[in-house]
C-alpha cells in the first residue's frame, strides 16, 4: 500500500522525496519486526525462567491437586 501511495506522489504530484521516504519507514517497520521475532525466538531458545510470581501460581496448582507432596522450587531442588 505504502508503495503505491508513494508512486502516486512521485507520478502525480512530482514530489521524488516521497519515494524514499516511504522506503525506510517501511524499512523501520521491517526491523522492528524481526527484531521482536528475534527477541521471542531466543527466549524461547535460552528456556529462560518464568518470573518469581508465575512460578508461584503454577506451584501452588500443583499443590491443590491431592496426588502431589511436593513441587520443586529452586530452594527445595537438589542436583545430581
């Protein structure tokens, strides 16, 4: 849409700025894109930690069910 606005202002109104000023505000919308996909992406990819507040909800779900003693926490979890 952008690109045809901006010929329409190049053919009609002979206004040559229009063209490249349309090309990087298209170009900013590009990056500011890929730049969230990004973003996502790796956070997905590091299996980065929920915050204190969400782990905590989730722990206390387990915990209401009768089958479940215990959720490990950080502070409760020992590594082999």
């Amino acid at each position: 849409m952008a690109v045809i606005v901006a010929i329409l202002l190049v053919s009609e109104l002979d206004w040559v700025m229009a063209d490249p000023i349309f090309g990087a505000a298209i170009a900013f919308y590009i990056i500011c894109s890929a730049y969230r996909i990004v973003h996502n992406s790796l956070n997905m990819l590091i299996d980065r930690e929920l915050p204190d507040t969400e782990s905590e909800k989730i722990r206390q779900i387990g915990l209401k069910h009768e089958v479940v003693e215990l959720v490990p926490t950080s502070s409760n979890c020992i590594l082999k």
